[in-house]
C-alpha cells in the first residue's frame, strides 16, 4: 500500500537491554593430575559424568579415582575440571585430524609400498620414503612402519581415531613440525592427516612444573573452578603443598586448596612439621587438610560442599556430619581426635553408635569451610550485581543520593539471597559500628548497609567519579556442631 510512513506520526524505537554478566559457579573443582593424555596447550577438560572420565583416563588412573570420590557424593554435584599436571617434561608432537570410516579402510594403506612424506623433528628434517603397508592388518601396524623408518628419532601412534607423530626427547626444544610430500613416491601426509592444512595442530615439548607453577597456569587459563586438588601418580611433597597454598591465599580471583594427609603423623601432638600444623601455623584460610589413609580423599569433602545450590532456599550447610561415600572412616583414640582439632585437620572418623561424619569442617586458617564458601559466594554476588546495575543501565546512574540508593537498593537484594540460602540470619552486632549501626545492637534481618551522603564526598572523588564508600554488616547465620545436655534428677 502507498501512503506515507507511520513513522512520521508514531515512531516505535525497540531498546534491548544486555545480557546481566554471569555469576561464578562455587561448585567446580579442578582436579590436577599427571596422567599424559591432556597436553600442555590444551591443558584441562570439564566433565559431567564419572563415565567419561573412565573412557578418557580408564579406570586405574589417579584422576578417575579422585573422581569417582567426587561424583559420588549426594547429592551430586554437577562438574568437575581435570588439569593437567606437568610433572615430567613432555615431548612435542604433530596431533592429526580424526579419519573418516572410509579413511580407515585398510584396503587404502596396504596398496601403498612405496609411501613417503617429510617431517622435521628437533630441527632435523626426516625424510621417509619407500614405506610399504602391504603386509599390515591394521592402522597400529601402519603406524609402526612409520616408526621404524623414523630410526629413533620420534614415533608414530594410531589411538582409534587419528594418527600422532610424538619427539623422542622432551622438554621445550622438543619440535615436531607438520608433514610434508616429499615430491617422489605415493605421498602419505595428507593421508594421515598430518599436514599443515588438515592436521589439528603442532604441539610443542614442555619442560617440568612444580606443583605451584602448575596452579597457577591452571587459574590463567580457566576462571570457571573455585576449588583445586592434586591427584597423581606421584603426589606432590608436604613443601609443595605449601607452596601451592601460599599461591592460592594471593589469587585475585578467590578459590581453595585441599589437601589429604595421609601421614599418621598428624595424629601426633609433637610434630608440628606435618602438613595439618604448616598450614594452620601459616593461617592460611584458603585451604583445609583432611586426615585419611585414602590419599584422595579430600575429593569426597569438595563434592559434597560443591553439590550447594546458593539460588535455592535453606541450600548452605556445615561439612561437620556429613559423609564420604567411597571413603574408609578412620577409627581414632580420644586423644588422636583432639589433636587433629588442635591442628585444624577434618577427618572422616567411626563414632560408637555404628556412625561415621565428617569431622571438623574446618579451614586451617581461623575460619569454617562453609564460611568461607558462603561469603565467597557472596562476594561475588555483589560484584557481579553492581556490575550489571552499571553495565544494563540505560541512562546513567547519578552521581547523587539517588543513586546512590540505588547501589544500596543492589546490594540490599544480594544480602536477601543470602538470608534464603541460609547463609546470614538475624542476630546481635557484637564488632564496632558504622553509620547508625551500634555495638551490641540487634540486626532483626540479619544485614546493615550504610552509604554516607553525597554531601560528605571529597570533591576529588566526586571528579573521578566514584560513589562513596558502602559498608555492609552481616551476621552469619552459622552452625551447630556440639549440644551440652545438663539433666536433673529429683527422687
């Protein structure tokens, strides 16, 4: 129809806001082993399931057993990161495409007896030729005649899908490039998927990390895990640990580290050297220890406190009393059971009533593991919502008391949430006050939010635009751990 636009009368403009920015999960451990299936670049893989890990590890590896502890928890919790450990230097290698079933067809391969193709390795081009298949029944033999022909100097590997061309020497020299035609012979390169064009990339050699190098290239590359734990073949030293701890403690990013002592010198009140007492001596609130003869059993403890769900209503909890599926309890003295309270070190221990918990939940600095946890959590429930306030607002958020009330309005319904979750209660301020907010006063709601006037603000941060220091109060919900019952008795 011809006419003039609507437009010039009613114009209808659509304003789609952005999407919010995402929270951080506070329910995914990182799990670092040394197994040599996941390389230096690609460095981590997420799973959902222990089924996976199984098909990937199989299910001797160090990794699927620390694994298994985890996903064994109820309820479950959802995902779980494996990290690569670099205990050993590692070799570098050319990785090639996965084959098609047609491509796997061995009728291909043994018609070729004068194959060929040329590869540099550690900087020494090799240049093969008259490669014969005819006899072989199978991709692993191809595989091996490419070996042969590469005398000693690297190796060819065919693990069911795709064919890999590995440096016999390690570390960061260690170079293998893609392949090449030679220009005689039945070029093989594009065959197995080797060349620049067709193979999924060219890994080079890594030299060996500690533990603590390890952790922190595993938190460069991924911010998705809040919690880390090694499970290799070689464990890493008590010295090891506690340097890893001290890296976690400084991350600007919060996360933790657990530990499992399986040294019966914890139980020892003389020895003041073992991991439980370090750690506690150091303060370190960013990490726990647990005792147990399982060496992975600090696995089961982040399962069951990473299974919390903070968006749901009374979802916190307190690891004391909880169990470890999976995981042998220990059967301690008195004596022994103080000492580990003394050193701040959990346990899964039996109990007289056919009972075995979790005990302390503790971290070995001067905190609760759900402490910690939960405030965690909240930290970054508020970052993140005055991020979008700033971030999906349309217009701009005064620089006045207006606006001001509006951060507060954010923060105000973070502190909610932790009141649903169960992780902050109503109860007596017993620190200094702020604001209107007295020692010794009673917080009905459990949390005070104070934002001194605009009036109040230094003109130089009014310049630089900053809005005026919130303080929150907030008062733990906690825990009950021990009942003291007194009993009278009249006759």
């Amino acid at each position: 129809m011809a006419g003039l636009s609507v437009n010039r009368l009613v114009n209808v403009t659509i304003n789609l806001s952005p999407l919010a920015a995402q929270r951080r999960s506070f329910g995914v451990l990182m799990i670092a082993g040394d197994t040599d299936l996941i390389d230096g670049s690609e460095r981590y893989r997420s799973y959902t399931d222990i089924e996976s890990i199984a098909t990937d590890f199989g299910t001797s590896a160090s990794e699927y057993l620390a694994a298994a502890l985890y996903f064994a928890q109820s309820p479950r919790p959802a995902t779980l990161m494996i990290g690569r450990w670099l205990r050993t230097a590692t070799a570098g290698f050319v990785k090639g495409a996965v084959l098609t079933t047609a491509e796997q067809s061995l009728a291909t391969w043994t018609a070729i007896t004068t194959g060929s193709f040329k590869i540099t390795i550690d900087g020494v081009l090799k240049t093969l030729s008259a490669l014969s298949f005819a006899a072989q029944t199978n991709l692993n033999g191809v595989a091996t005649v490419i070996t042969t022909a590469l005398a000693g100097s690297g190796t060819c590997t065919w693990d069911g899908s795709r064919f890999r061309i590995t440096s016999a020497t390690t570390g960061v020299l260690s170079i293998v490039s893609f392949a090449e035609a030679t220009g005689s012979g039945v070029d093989i390169s594009a065959l197995l998927k080797l060349t620049v064009t067709t193979a999924t990339g060219v890994v080079g050699g890594y030299a060996a990390e500690t533990p603590v190098a390890c952790a922190t290239a595993l938190a460069n590359v991924s911010a998705a895990w809040y919690g880390l734990t090694f499970a290799a073949a070689t464990m890493p030293t008590d010295d090891q640990s506690v340097d890893v701890a001290a890296a976690v403690e400084a991350m600007s990013i919060s996360r933790i580290f657990g530990v499992t002592a399986t040294s019966t010198t914890v139980l020892d009140s003389t020895v003041t050297t073992d991991i439980a007492s370090r750690l506690k001596t150091l303060l370190y609130k960013r990490s726990f220890v647990v005792y147990s003869a399982n060496k992975f059993a600090v696995c089961s403890m982040f399962g069951r406190a990473f299974s919390v769900n903070f968006a749901a209503n009374r979802s916190t909890l307190t690891l004391m009393y909880k169990t470890m599926p999976g995981v042998v309890a220990e059967t301690l003295t008195e004596t022994q059971a103080q000492v580990l309270a003394d050193k701040r070190c959990n346990v899964y221990v039996n109990y007289n009533n056919d009972t075995a918990i979790i005990q302390y939940g503790v971290m070995s600095g001067q905190a609760y593991f759900d402490e910690m946890h939960g405030l965690d959590w909240f930290q970054d429930g508020v970052q993140n919502a005055c991020y979008n306030l700033l971030y999906q607002s349309a217009t701009k958020i005064p620089q006045t008391d207006a606006g001001a009330n509006q951060l507060v309005t954010t923060v105000s319904a973070v502190c909610e949430e932790a009141i649903n979750n169960g992780l902050v209660a109503g109860g007596q301020w017993n620190a200094d006050g702020f604001g209107q907010l007295q020692r010794g006063q009673y917080l009905k709601e459990g949390y005070y939010i104070y934002m001194p006037p605009m009036a109040l603000q230094a003109q130089a941060d009014r310049e630089a635009r900053k809005a005026p220091p919130m303080q929150v109060a907030l008062k733990l919900a906690g825990a009950i751990h021990t009942i003291d019952v007194i009993v009278n008795v009249n006759r």
